[in-house]
C-alpha cells in the first residue's frame, strides 16, 4: 500500500492484483501477483515489429551471418541427444518422413535456423496438425525452441490459447506464421515494456531478450524504479 500511494503521488495509476496475463491482452499463460503504475499520456506500440522493420530485417541478416550448427553431442547426464529424442518422437506418432514446415525451396527463414531448430519446428507443426486441426505456419503460435521436442507448447496448451507465449525464457521464441524469431525488444513488450520505454537506448537484442526472459523481470525493473523515484525524491528534499 506504502508504494502504490507514492506512485500515485508522483502521477502515476498504480495497483496490485492477481491476475493470468493472457487474460489481460498479454499473449502470455502467467499466473502471478503484478503490480502496475501507467502513465495515462504514454500509449505503448504494438508489441511485434512489422516483418520489414529495420530492426527485424537487422536481426535475420545478424543471424543468417553466424551460419549456425546443431550441438549433436549428448548434454551431461542426458540418457539421449536430440536426433534419438526427435527420431524416437517421429516413430511413435507415425510421421515417417514429413516435413511440412520447412519443405519449402529456398524460403529465407530457412537460412536462420540449425538442424535441430528445423527438424524441432516440422515435429510441433505435424503435432498441432494432427491433433487439433491448426496449421501452424498461418495461425500464429509461440514456440520456445530452445526446449526439446517433449517441452515446447503446442499440442499441451489450450486451443484457444495456442497463439499466446507461455513463461518467456532467455531463450529463442519462434513466431509460426511470421516464420521469423521474437526479438528481444519484442519480448519485452510481452512482459509490459514496450519500445517507447526503451527511446533513447541501443541495447542489443540478445540482451533485451534475456531481460525479458527473467522470470522476475516485472518486479525487478519495477523495483529499479521505486528505488530511482525514491532516490531522486530524497535528492529533491521530496518526503
């Protein structure tokens, strides 16, 4: 109550409140307490970028330059690597040989991802498909490729939440239908911080996208702020 009463005396509307942020315009399955202070003058951007924005086509040229490969060795104390998991996943859903994401002749996004990531993306594709009846590659889903085949959302999440972003990780969040990776700065307009609360600054992406990755990134930067209006209150001879 003390904080919420100094926001609002420093011109902000602040509150508290349990809340699940995919039901509150936040793509995201969270369940958690959040505290909020709004500048009512402040309207936020949209939270993903247009597909042709500087920044976005910045990214893919950065990414399409690391030429990146698959890790096919097995990770300390795991039973399989990730060809066995991924060829296991395959034989026991039948698919054979489909791969209906990535069958697709010279398309760019192609040039962006490892062997892993492709194959990853063909299985969550085939998943939805099979078991809901979505075609992922138009309706926008959010998958984390960092997990393995086994963890990333898709078929276990609720139909009618399956274009929304689970708890964002420091990891690579893939956008179905954009056939793109989520940026950093996206990432955080997930987690309420938009682009117009970043002017000024040049961070890279990978750094912003591990911010929002933070589990604890609403409360942190909202603690930075507190103690920021706190400071300056007390510079200022302000109780």
């Amino acid at each position: 109550d003390l904080v919420m009463e100094g926001l609002k005396a420093r011109g902000y509307a602040a509150g508290f409140r349990l809340l699940n942020s995919c039901d509150y315009f936040l793509p995201q399955i969270r369940h958690r307490i959040w505290m909020w202070a709004i500048r009512i003058d402040a309207a936020p951007d949209e939270s993903a970028l247009s597909d042709d924005h500087p920044i976005v086509r910045a990214h893919f040229q950065w990414m399409k330059s690391l030429q990146r490969r698959s890790v096919l060795k097995k990770k300390r104390g795991a039973k399989l690597d990730w060809t066995e998991k991924y060829d296991s996943h395959r034989t026991r859903n039948d698919y054979q040989y489909d791969r209906p994401y990535t069958a697709v002749r010279d398309a760019d996004f192609l040039q962006v991802l490892n062997e892993r990531e492709r194959e990853l993306l063909d299985l969550k594709c085939l998943d939805v498909m099979n078991e809901q009846g979505k075609d992922p590659r138009t309706v926008p889903m959010l998958w984390e490729l960092s997990q393995s085949v086994e963890r990333v959302p898709g078929v276990r999440v609720r139909r009618d939440r399956q274009n929304y972003a689970t708890c964002i990780l420091p990891g690579m969040l893939w956008h179905s239908s954009r056939h793109r990776w989520v940026l950093g700065i996206e990432k955080l307009a997930l987690q309420g911080i938009f682009a117009e609360d970043l002017r000024d600054t040049n961070f890279p992406q990978k750094l912003l996208g591990d911010l929002a990755g933070n589990a604890f990134t609403t409360s942190v930067c909202a603690a930075n702020m507190i103690a920021i209006i706190a400071c300056a209150g007390a510079m200022n001879g302000s109780p």
